[in-house]
C-alpha cells in the first residue's frame, strides 16, 4: 500500500480536516513510510543537505525515514506553549485547528551556521510551521536547501508562502479538494 | 559513533538531568539511532510483536528505527495537557521533570485486540509513561511482550515498577549514577 491508496482508502473527512491517523500520524505504517521517505529523499538528494529539520511530533516519521535513506542526521524542533527562557532559535506560531498558540524552539547548538537544511513536515496547509522552520534556519545562518511534506492541501496557500521566500516546495501527494466529505488528489 | 560513546563524549549534566538532545531527543544522530534501532530489534525480534508503541515526541526515534528493521507498525500515543473528550485509551501521567500533568492518549480505532505490543521509548526513570503505555495496550485488549528503552537511569526505580507488572525490560546503556556532574555507565 503506498501513500496515495492509503490516502484514498483510509484516510477520513471530518469537515476540513482529513485524517490521516490509521497510517501517517498516530499509528504509521511500514510500508506507506518507507515509500514516503524514499520519495522525500530522492527530491532531497541532488539539493545536498547536510541535516533534515522537522517539527515534533508528526513530522518525526517521514523525516526519520527519509534522513535514513540519506544517511543524514534529521533535527526536530520542539513545540512549548507559555513563556520560554531556553537558549534557542524560537518562533511563535498561531494553530487555527488547536486554536492556540505554540513556539518552535531549536536549541543554538544543534544548528550550525553555513549547514544546508532540508525542511520535512507530514502536512503543508497554510505553512505557518513550515515558514517558522525556515526562519529559525536562516537565523543561524544555514542554507535552506528546500522543503518537502507528505501532503500537501493545495488551497491552504502555503506553497506560495514559501515560494515567496525563495523555498522550493515538495509533495508526495496534493489534496486537490474535498469534495462531499471525499478527498480528491491531484494527479 | 556507537550510543555508549556519545553518551560518554557528548552527553551533558545538569543537576539530575542528563542532556542527549546533540544526538538523540533534538538532534538525532544517524549512526547512533541505527544502532539503536538494530539493538532494540534483535530484543524484540523473539517476542513476536505485531506492533510497537511509544509515545510523542522522543520516543519517535528509537521507535522508528526499530519498527523499521522488524518491518512492523508503530503507534505513537499523543500527550494532551487540558480536559480530553477523543475517543481513546488514556492516562494520565505527572511529570516531575516538567512539573506538569499530562495524558497520554491512544486512538481506539488503532489498537485492536489480540495484538502482541513492543513498548519502547528514549529514557526509562520512574516508569510513569511507560507504566501508562502498558495500562492503555491492556485495556485494549493487547498483550505487552516486554518493553526496550534507549537509556535507563537505574536509580530511578522504573525497572522495578514495569516488572512488578510482568513486564520484562531492556535498556541499550543504563546510567548507574551521576558522580561529580559525570554519567557513569553500567559495564
């Protein structure tokens, strides 16, 4: 079972939230992951990054996968809600479907300056986290090298986000739209 | 670079809290995660689990690498700070480090009964996470086959509590003691 009949199959629609949670982001499947890491890989590869940075918690699984197949160490920034007093590269980020906010944190001495960072996430919506992410790179003074996410929701607008920044945005698969309570996916 | 060695090298102290976020809860080392992985594995292999469970962020790791190499699953139950209404399997647990409660929550549709569950996760201390892992696959109507761990702080008293409760322990390194701000490892 690859990504996409996994998607097709399992995945459920809850309003505008699709859940991904058989396979992808609460109980993660062998297979589907695989499949996924080796595509986020081979996009990452020509781009030569140096470390993955991801965002805990989900997207741990994709970028664990891939950065094994690159043989590259992976970096996961960590989410606080309430103030913070850790020596850190920190972003706040404001979640419309938690309905809170949270603040990425990297710690200044896992990210050096001039390292090539891929960026891995398992959704693109809005890309807030994903902005965040490349913010606190730049901020050290890394390269990002690209960004690259198991879904994408293509009317959430965070691919034209991070093109405004100059960051080139990967997808395994696009959610087109929902369409009565069905997922489509682009081709 | 083997985990013995980055613990040894790499590792911090402060106070009672030994840091290994360079290479293992923040930054993740590809060498020393793969053999962790691999050493957890060949633990669990015997055991026959159908699935692995830990829980988010840190325990993603090791639990990925290993699920990896057995080809299995893996479940990773979410931590909820506030009033929960999900329908799933919870616990709730109390954090001396963090000094917060939390709950950790598995979703019902992702564990069914009968299933043969591996727990794994990055440290082992007073055993409260991995004491609510177990409750949570035992109400669900799963059997534990034993529960693997990246470090474990042998003082703690976590080994005792899991084998009161049938279930057996494996730790890649155990920290036998902190003395003058150094880790000291069991041989």
């Amino acid at each position: 079972m690859n990504l996409r009949e996994a998607i097709l199959t399992h995945a459920t629609v809850d309003g505008d939230i699709v859940k991904v949670d058989g396979f992808l982001n609460h109980r993660v499947d062998p297979v589907v992951i695989e499949g996924v890491g080796a595509q986020i890989a081979a996009w990452m590869e020509d781009r030569q990054p140096d470390v993955l940075l991801t965002a805990e918690a989900s997207g741990l699984p994709p970028t664990a996968a891939a950065a094994r197949i690159l043989g590259l160490p992976y970096i996961y920034a960590k989410k606080y809600v309430g103030p913070g007093e850790r020596y850190s590269f920190a972003r706040e980020i404001s979640s419309p479907t938690k309905g809170i906010e949270y603040r990425v944190e990297v710690a200044r001495h896992v990210l050096t300056p001039t390292m090539r960072v891929g960026i891995v996430d398992d959704f693109l919506a809005g890309g807030r986290t994903a902005a965040a992410l490349v913010d606190i790179a730049e901020e050290a003074g890394c390269t990002v090298i690209g960004s690259a996410f198991v879904i994408e929701k293509a009317a959430a607008g965070g691919r034209a986000l991070l093109t405004q920044r100059n960051v080139d945005v990967f997808a395994v698969e696009t959610i087109e739209r929902i369409e009565n309570g069905i997922v489509v996916l682009a081709d």
